[in-house]
C-alpha cells in the first residue's frame, strides 16, 4: 500500500465523512414518511386487534375508521381534555409529566353487534426495551374484552412471546374489578388458576418481561380508576 | 463489470470465492468469526434468515466499495474508513427495511445495527476487499455470508425445532402430538449457551468429516 501524506488524508476523510453524511440525511429523509406511515398503520392493527379484528397493512386503515367511533383524552380526575389527538398522544412522554397533568387516551370502538368496547392503551419497562398494549374492556368497566402487546427487543422465544396470541388470548374474561376493589389482573409464574378471574399464566424463562406486563397493567388502568367509576355501566 | 478482464466471470477461482466459505473456509466454524450474533439470532428461524440475507447485501456492497477504493485509501485510517463504509451501510438497510419490510425489522430490532460489529465483514474487508477487484470482492463477499447464513439456520433450525416445538413458525410437535406422551420442549435450547454447544456440535462433526482441518501439534 503506498504512503500517503497527512494532506492527502485529511482531505480524503473529510470528503468521505461528508459525502456520507448527505447520503445517510437523504435516506432518512426520502423513507420517512413511509417509515411513519407503517407505524401508523402498526398502532391501527394493534387498537384493532385488541378488539379481536384481524386485518391486514392493506385494510387497516379502513377497518379502523370502520369499527373506531370516538378517540378523546381525559386526565386522572376523569374529565375530557379538548384539543388533544388522541391517536397521536405518546404514552412515554406523558408518563414523564406529572400524575395530574398527564393526558390518557380512550379509543371507543362499536362492534358489528353493537356492543361498545373501550380500549385504554398501555405502555412500561420489558427486560431490555419499553413494552406497550391496549386493553379493551366491556362497558362495565372491568371485564376485558381482548388485549394485546407487543415489544421493542424482548429476547425472542423468551419474553418476546407477550405478543403471540396464546398468551394474550388468556386475558379475556378477566377482571380488572374485584368486589368493587380495582385489583388488575397478575401475571403468575408457575400456573394460574384457570377459573381465577384477575391471574394468567406468566412466560417460563421470560419473568422479568411478565412482571414488567403486570406493572404496566396496574400502573396504566389505575389512572383511569375515576373514568371507570363514573362512565361504569 | 471487468469486460477487459481475459478471466471469465465465473472462473474456477471465482467459485471457488463463493464455495470454499460454504465448507472449509467457513467463517463461524472454520474461521470462527462472528459467533456473538451467531448466538444472538439463533433462537427462531426466521430472524436468522433475514440476519443471513441483511449481511449478505452489506458485506457483498462493503466488499465492493473499499475493493474499488482500494487503492485510494490511506493504509494508516484503513480500519476507519472500512468502519464508515460498513456503518453507513448498514444503517441504509435498516431504514429501507423500517420503510418496506417493517415487520421483519421489528424483529431484528436491535441486531441489524449489531451487523457493524459483526468480525466477518471487517475480516473480509482487511483480508480481502483490500488487496483484490471488485468482482472477485463481490463474490467473496457473497460466499462468506452464505457461510455464515448455512451456519445460522442449521443452529436456528435445532434450536427452534428443540426448545420451541416449531419449524419457522409452524408448530410441528404440536401437530404430531408429542405432547400428549408427555414430551417437553428443551427450554434450555433457547438460551445462549446452547447456541455455542450447537456450533461446538458442527466443528466437532466437520472435522470429523474433514481431517485435514484439524491443527497438526
């Protein structure tokens, strides 16, 4: 390789840094919005599914606006906030802010049979990376109609399973509501009793990840304690 | 892309770029390079194929650029700018995989940005790319991260199969029942430390195979 003198190698390192900083600027800039429509289109499915809709990145869109009546935002005393999308309120910024000034999504959803679901999204800590679901529950504020999750980087097989449909198909028919005593629902390691209505299994291996779930459960739904009690039906 | 070239383009040499890393030359179980994601994304087949098909475009691409720049870059911040080409690489897959296969990134999360660490790129960049062209680095490029991508899927395979009961997904000992005579998944297949023991497994079973592999005292 032959020597190359100093001049040479500032300019040949300045000229690369540079031509790849535009490169990589131009990439990000022309995917993004691409990038932030397939979230958006990911945040629809999930809201859905949580209702037990199946769809597609192709009719998301139109089976969210289809089967989605109402979004809002309340705070802790239960009251609505005007002028707050709620599609667009980020859980992870409001959970910075403090209890009372913190803004919490409500999605309410009509089913074909009419009935009315209200799903509360959720969001906190796996093991290595944030975890976030929605909950859907039945007009009397406590039985869970369908639920959820889903993960940044849980370890797969492990605690990444929080997102398949055998562990969050567990979750229907619990109740947050004990007795009047909101007591949320655990995620129990070594076998839940089947006919316990606030337990489900937790993941063998994927501890940390199950009890991060049943935090942000407890953490999440206890905020909108005072929405359930005065909207309970 | 070399037409004044008298070699053609795929010469006996030239596959042999392509074969050699598949057997003898492989680089997790010959070279044993680029373990760490070897056992990272191992745990289910699908992640490691798309791991296998993620390094193949950065390391054939990165093979070819600092081929065709070789002899413009200064032997004293080689290993920087190998870094840059390998980073800007990349980073150019993960955000076209977060526009246009944003489930597959999902799962990949973190891992795709960990292809930068990845020994077998900045090997073959330093022991190849810079003292051959640009086809023969493209080549090469290919054949070491079909080498890599082989190992993958045969450990992603006895791991899946073994510690989850499925094959890509699909639960196939569900399917047979096996659960019923009171078999169990071996959850420690899932774990790390079985990754190595697989990867042990190949060695061990290659140069069973292949003597001439094995170090002379």
């Amino acid at each position: 390789m032959k020597d190359f003198s100093n001049r040479y190698i500032f300019i040949f390192s300045v000229v690369m840094v540079v031509s790849v900083a535009i490169l990589l600027s131009l990439t990000a800039l022309l995917l993004q919005p691409r990038q932030e429509k397939n979230v958006e289109t990911e945040k629809k499915m999930n809201i859905l599914s949580s209702i037990n809709i199946t769809s597609t990145k192709v009719d998301a869109v139109a089976l969210y606006d289809r089967y989605i009546r109402e979004s809002f935002v309340i705070n802790t005393g239960g009251q609505r906030i005007q002028g707050v999308d709620a599609f667009s309120v980020s859980l992870r910024a409001e959970h910075k802010k403090p209890l009372e000034q913190q803004s919490l999504p409500v999605f309410t959803a009509v089913m074909d049979n009419g009935d009315t679901q209200h799903i509360y999204p959720l969001e906190g800590k796996g093991l290595w990376w944030p975890i976030w679901g929605y909950v859907a529950l039945r007009p009397d504020m406590s039985t869970i109609a369908g639920a959820t999750f889903d993960h940044k980087g849980e370890t797969p097989g492990l605690g990444a399973e929080i997102n398949t449909t055998p562990f969050e198909s567990q979750f229907l028919d619990k109740s947050l509501y004990e007795d009047g005593r909101f007591v949320s629902v655990a995620v129990v390691k070594g076998g839940a009793e089947k006919s316990d209505r606030h337990e489900v299994d937790g993941i063998s291996g994927g501890t940390i990840t199950s009890k991060g779930l049943e935090a942000m459960l407890r953490e999440g739904l206890v905020k909108y304690e005072k929405y359930f009690d005065d909207n309970r039906r | 892309m070399e037409k004044i070239e008298k070699e053609p383009l795929l010469s006996a040499k030239n596959i042999k770029l392509m074969t050699g890393p598949l057997g003898d030359q492989n680089p997790i179980t010959v070279q044993v390079l680029g373990i760490c994601s070897a056992l990272a994304v191992t745990v289910k087949m699908k992640p490691a194929i798309v791991m296998a098909i993620s390094v193949m475009v950065v390391l054939a691409i990165s093979n070819v650029i600092i081929s065709a720049m070789r002899k413009s870059i200064p032997g004293r911040i080689r290993i920087i700018v190998q870094l840059v080409v390998i980073a800007t690489m990349v980073i150019i897959v993960d955000q076209f995989l977060k526009a246009f296969a944003f489930d597959v990134s999902k799962q990949l999360s973190v891992f795709v940005g960990l292809i930068i660490t990845n020994c077998i790129i900045m090997g073959r960049l330093e022991a190849f790319a810079l003292a051959n062209k640009p086809w023969p680095a493209f080549l090469d490029g290919l054949g070491n991260s079909w080498g890599y991508g082989l190992i993958l899927i045969i450990v992603s395979f006895f791991r899946e199969f073994l510690g989850s009961g499925s094959i890509m997904g699909f639960p196939v000992m569900e399917k047979m029942g096996v659960y019923n005579f009171g078999y169990e998944d071996n959850g420690f297949m899932i774990l790390p430390p079985m990754a190595l023991i697989t990867v042990g497994l190949i060695i061990w079973f290659q140069r069973s195979r292949n003597k001439s592999l094995i170090e002379t005292k």
